[in-house]
C-alpha cells in the first residue's frame, strides 16, 4: 500500500512474479512519482513494469506521476531511443483489473497492456499537455478479453490505442479529448505482419481531438484488421471524426498493405473542424466490407461544409451526413474518388 498525504520518488522498478498469492493487490492511495529524466541512466522502455503477476488487483485513489516534461523537452531523444518510456507496464498479467486512480505526465504512453488477458480497466483518470508527444493515454498489445471502459483522457497522443495480436478488445464511456481519438493501430510498421481483431468501441465522447474513430496502418504492413466496430460517438471540434488512414506516415501507394475489412462506423454524431469529417483512405489492396450509417456530422467553418473522402474503400453507406458516396459497392482493380 501506497499510503495517502504522502509523496514518494521511486526509481525504475520491475516487480516481477510469481507471486504467492493468488490474489495480489496494489493499493495507491498517495502519489509516486518518477525520477527527473537525467536520473533514468539513458534509455529505457518504461518506469514501472510489473510481469507475470496473475490475478493482480492494482487500485485506490492516488497518483502515478511521470514526469514526462524534461523527456518531451529533449528534441533528440526520439533519435536516441526510438520511442519514449512507458509510465506503467503491465507484462503476462492475465486478470489484471486495474481502477481509480490518476496517471499524470507519463514520459510516454501512461499505462501499456501487452501480452495480457482477461483484463478490466475503469475508471482511470489520465492526463498529459496537449502538445506533449507521443503520451498515449492506455496502450494494448498481444492480448485477448480486455475491457476498458469509464476512464477520462486528455493527452497528447492516442487516448487509447489497440496494437498488434489484439483480440476482443471493448471500449465503452470513455471521455477523449484533447488527443488522437480512439485507435486501432498503427499497424505493420516496417513490413510486419500484424493481427487485429473484433475491437468494439461503443458510447465514447471525443472533444477536440485529431481524430475519434481512427484505423491506422504502415504502408508495407501484414495481416489484418477486421470485424472493428465504432458506435454511438459524439464528437466535437474534431479534426477527422471518421478516419482510416492506411498511408500513416507514408503518402505513396503500396501492393503490400495490413488488410482492413468488416469496419462498421454508426451513430457519430457532432462536429469537426473543416470539411474532412469521414477520410477512408486506403491502400491499394482496398479496405473491405466498410459499413457507414446513421452518421450526422456537420463542419464548423462556414466556408467548408462536411465531406467524405475516399480512396480504394469499399462497402455501404446510409443515413449518413455528409454523404457518403464515393463509397464503392464493388471491389474494382483501382478506386480514387473525392
């Protein structure tokens, strides 16, 4: 236990099982809080890692600071190391339920999931600076059965990003913004085969953020991502509410590309910046079984009204404002419509 009215600086530590116990828990009720970056001894995947710990309960109502700011001061230190430190890690931790407490700051992504199943996580609270980079507010990679459900998150990057290996992934009540959105990916960075699927994302609220319902591949990726649903979002002052991007990072076309299908976007509702309200930009292998309906999303500019964009994206459409009819019925050699 982690006792309240108290700080406690605490170096990186990897707590490392198995444990006794069957039922281990954490209790944070205080603050703990990482060292300054220049005490880390270089790079480092993460602060705090807890592995093979089964049916470990890690709650209360403290904070987990990790005093990102001098790490997204540094302009090198994605040239160094490749990717920021994760604040939490939680590795082979099948049961894990996880609730209550506030994470702030995280050098990178706040809390990670990886290689994990029968997972619950509710009721966080996560916060970093908007324009603080790659602070991903809950990263989940290699794991089945996890819900994520009743958490608010305002960061910098993914408010919660569903990686490679992922299975039966529920998302409910969330509340983004500011950030990236909800995502699926990326994906199949450096020709890796990647695997994704039945991700349902349902009754989330997105304010202000870069997008809401995001796919997001590698260009040369593998593998797929399907059966993805995102359902009953409102959305406001989004920048792409309605987005799958398979050029991320990348703007030429590829013959190689993480298969997408069986995508269903209903019931987004809102607002967005300009005109780009729904983005299906695909490779060229095209995204499959895309289904849209029950959309009404209107532009905040005057100027520019709501519109959908689509690049080698195929299925249906209803019901939906803007409209949707670049979407292709019928999967043809090539498709590039505006």
């Amino acid at each position: 236990m982690v006792p309240s009215g108290y700080s406690f600086l605490l170096s990186q530590t990897n707590f490392k099982g198995p444990c006794s116990s069957s039922k281990p828990h954490i209790q944070i009720l205080g603050t703990l809080r990482a060292p300054h970056k220049d005490a880390w001894g270089g790079c480092s995947k993460m602060w705090l890692s807890i592995s093979g710990v089964k049916g470990l309960t890690v709650d209360g109502s403290g904070t987990v600071d990790g005093q990102g700011q001098a790490w997204w001061a540094d302009p090198q230190v994605l040239d160094r190391c490749g990717e920021l430190p994760a604040g939490i890690q939680f590795f082979h931790c099948d049961g894990l339920q996880m609730s209550g407490l506030a994470h702030i700051n995280g050098p990178g992504s706040h809390v990670k999931v990886d290689q994990s199943n029968d997972v619950t996580i509710s009721h966080l609270t996560i916060t970093s600076p908007k324009d603080s980079p790659n602070t991903d507010g809950i990263d989940v990679a290699n794991a089945e059965r996890v819900s994520i459900q009743n958490c608010i998150i305002r960061t910098g990057d993914d408010c919660i990003a569903i990686k490679g290996g992922s299975h039966f992934i529920n998302i409910t009540e969330i509340h983004c913004g500011p950030g990236h959105g909800i995502s699926v990916g990326s994906l199949g960075r450096n020709g890796a085969e990647e695997h994704v699927e039945d991700i349902r994302v349902w009754k989330c609220n997105i304010e202000g953020g870069e997008s809401a319902a995001r796919i997001k591949t590698w260009p040369g990726g593998k593998g797929y991502a399907r059966r993805i649903s995102f359902e009953h979002i409102t959305v406001s002052e989004t920048r792409e509410p309605i987005l799958i991007d398979q050029h991320y990072d990348h703007r030429g076309e590829e013959k190689e590309a993480v298969r997408v299908s069986e995508v269903g976007f209903r019931d987004i509702r809102g607002t967005c910046v300009d005109e780009r309200a729904i983005v299906l930009d695909c490779a060229m292998v095209g995204c499959r079984d895309i289904q849209v309906e029950g959309i009404e999303i209107r532009s905040m500019d005057p100027e520019k009204p709501a519109s959908a964009i689509c690049n080698h994206a195929y299925g249906s459409a209803r019901d939906s404002s803007p409209p949707v009819s670049c979407l292709s019925r019928y999967l043809r050699p090539l498709l590039s419509l505006v």
